[in-house]
C-alpha cells in the first residue's frame, strides 16, 4: 500500500510579516511545512509502521519546499516528489490541486492525506478540490485514519464530544485536522542525515491555471482600537460592574 502525502507551505510563525500590496513580502520570510499537513504526515507515518505501508511525500516546486521534503523523509516517508508545474501559483488551492492531481496520477497511492486547510486555503477546499479532480471519494475535518481491509476508517469529531467513524473505499482523499499522536520531534542530527539521504525526484505536469473566483486587492493590517477594560473585585462586584457595561452598550435592557 501507497500514502501519499500532499505537502504545502506556510510563512514561519516566528517571521514577522511585512505587506506588500495584495500580498505579504516573501523575500525575507522563511516559508516552512504548512502545520496541518504535518498532522496529515505524522498520521501516514502511523499507518506505515501499523500496516507496512509506503510513504511518499509530494510537493508542488517553490521556495522552501525542498528543505519541506527533507523534513518529511527525516519523519518517515520512504520517498520524496517534487511537483514542477512550471509558473503555477502554488497557494492557489484550485490550481495547486490540479498540478498535484496530475502527478497523483502517476504515482498511482492507494490513500492520499493532506491538511484541512493553509494560511492561503482557510475554508478547507485543498482536499475537495484534490478529490474531485482525482474523481475519488473524500472526507475533510478529520481526527485520525485507519485502513482495515483495504477501507480507510476516518474518525470525524463533532460538538458535544460527539465522533463518526466513515468508511472511505481505496483510493480516497482525506483532509487532516490532527494525527492520531503529535507530530514527532526531529534532531538536527537525524534532518544532516536526511539531507544527504533523501533522494528528490522530479515530476514535470503541464496544468493551465484556473480562473480565480475571488481576487484579493489589497492587505492591511487591523487598526488598533482601544484595549480591553480589566475588572476588579469579588464576584458580585464583578457581576455589577458587568452587567453595567452590557447595559450601557444595549445588550441588556433590564
């Protein structure tokens, strides 16, 4: 059996971000593995050492993915696939999944798992996008994965401490919100090691970019209004003084 895992990036959480029109400054911003694809690896990995399976990780040619790939193989995949779509935008979710539908088609997984969303990608289309370019089954949202029989047994969590367990038929997409155990550590020893280890291979696909249904104009960042007003006292005080300040701004009539 054949995971691949659909990799992305995101800017470094630790990088302050400079605008720059309708986009952020890119040229001093170190771009790094979107964290919820890194759920969707540590769970392949899982199912790999539970069942033997195969990992390959793929991402589609940018900045910074190269060192992405590295930190997968140094977690456990077996292989590690650039995606060269030529001048493609790889945030653009559509068009991102139709280059890595394209190379998916010739690797040929048996189970493709990728995050439920990026910084670029917040309403979690990537894996619906990737699947129905793909004509596969698919779930998003999910908590955990587990192939049984050639099914994969997806875990969904609900309100209310509520959970589903779907049935997906192989090949399927799932989209990622957590592993069923934390992402593992890597020690720089073990990433020098994969550096030199990791084999990189290259798949060249040729994907017209979609028209994109929304344009983003221009970035700002929010203005800062006033702060918040801090409440002293015990409890009853506390309840006066906040149940004033909802009368004085309307929610409370009485």
């Amino acid at each position: 059996m054949n995971i691949a895992v659909a990799l992305r990036l995101m800017p470094n959480p630790g990088d302050e971000l400079e605008l720059d029109g309708a986009d952020i400054d890119r040229g001093y911003v170190e771009m790094v593995m979107n964290e919820f694809d890194e759920q969707a690896l540590e769970e392949a990995v899982l199912i790999k050492e539970a069942t033997g399976a195969t990992v390959t990780a793929v991402g589609l040619r940018s900045e910074g993915i190269e060192q992405a790939l590295r930190v997968a193989y140094a977690r456990g995949a077996d292989r590690v696939v650039i995606v060269d779509a030529g001048e493609l935008d790889p945030y653009d979710s559509r068009t991102a999944s139709l280059a890595f539908a394209q190379a998916l088609g010739e690797l040929k997984p048996d189970l493709v798992l990728t995050g439920v969303q990026t910084p670029t990608d917040l309403f979690g289309q990537g894996a619906p996008y990737l699947a129905a370019a793909l004509d596969w089954p698919q779930a998003n949202v999910v908590a955990g994965v587990e192939v049984i029989d050639g099914t994969a047994h997806v875990t969904q969590e609900y309100a209310g401490g509520r959970r589903a367990v779907l049935g997906l038929e192989l090949p399927a997409v799932v989209g990622v919100q957590s592993a069923s155990s934390p992402p593992r550590y890597v020690s720089m020893a073990r990433l020098r090691q994969a550096m030199t280890e990791a084999s990189t291979e290259t798949l060249v696909v040729d994907v017209a970019a979609s028209p994109r249904a929304l344009k983003i104009e221009s970035l700002a960042r929010p203005e800062q209004t006033a702060g918040a007003k801090m409440l002293e006292g015990d409890p009853e005080q506390l309840a006066t003084q906040l149940a004033a300040l909802l009368r004085e701004q309307g929610a409370l009539v009485s």
